[in-house]
C-alpha cells in the first residue's frame, strides 16, 4: 500500500504569494475546499505548535478540519497535520514545498500518513482540485491592477 499522495503544479506567482495563500486565512478561504463547497470558516496561526482551523459547507452538510503547524519556513515549505472525521482522529501530514521556476513557482503538496488506499485516491483527486482553485486564484492576484 502507497499511503501518500504528491500533487505539483507549476503557478503563475511568486515564492511569497503562494505561502501567503496558505497562511493568510482570508486567502485559505477563497480556494481550500472542493468544489462546490466553500470555506465557511478559517483561522490560521502559522507558527511551529501553532493550529488553524477550516469548516468546509456543502450541499449535504460541513466538514471541519483542525490541525497543527509541524514546520514553517516562508516562502519554502510548510507542514501540518491533516485530521478528518474519514481518518478516525489519525493525523496524516501534508507537506508544502515552494520553490522558484523561472518567473514562475513551483510547488508540491505531499499528503502522507494516509490510512487506506481508498482514502489516498480520493486524497488524490482532492488536492489536485484545490490546486485548481489556488491557481486561479492566484492567477486574477497576479493580474489585478
């Protein structure tokens, strides 16, 4: 069994812009959560021991996310726990590198600690349609006025 995912996508954005994405709570709201659903509450402390918090609504209800900051080192990386209602309490670990590509930036998220196979794939497509979001958000910051 493979228990972590790694989702990489090039993005129009600098180093600092993709970390600020993840660390500011008004930014985390627009883009971590699944399509249709939104964030209808954030709060981040981005400090080593530091928590943040996410209640993600959808059509059949809310989910809510609360974890701990394990490593930050801005604009280059970040990792924090993961725990959901789907992993029983277990506190799977995503890790975020950032780095610079050109004009452009890197960045790789790597969901590991993942209790089944079935929750991998499903973690799978579900970071890679966030970073969908994150992108285009990113994109209309980048080209704003």
């Amino acid at each position: 069994m493979i228990n972590s995912v790694r989702v990489t996508r090039v993005l129009k954005a600098t180093p600092e812009d993709v970390f600020q994405a993840w660390t500011d709570p008004r930014l985390l709201q627009q883009w971590l959560c699944l399509e249709p659903g939104v964030v209808g509450e954030v709060s981040c402390d981005p400090v080593v021991g530091g928590t943040y918090r996410l209640v993600m609504v959808f059509d059949h209800g809310a989910s809510e996310v609360t974890g701990e900051y394990l490593e930050v080192d801005p604009p280059h990386r970040l990792v924090f726990t993961w725990p959901t209602d789907r992993t029983a309490g277990q506190h799977t670990r995503v890790t975020v590198t950032i780095r610079p590509d050109g004009d452009l930036t890197a960045m790789t998220i790597t969901h590991d600690r993942l209790p089944s196979d079935t929750y991998r794939d499903s973690a799978s497509w579900a970071w890679t349609n966030v970073v969908d979001r994150l992108d285009r958000i990113l994109t209309v910051r980048t080209a704003g006025p």
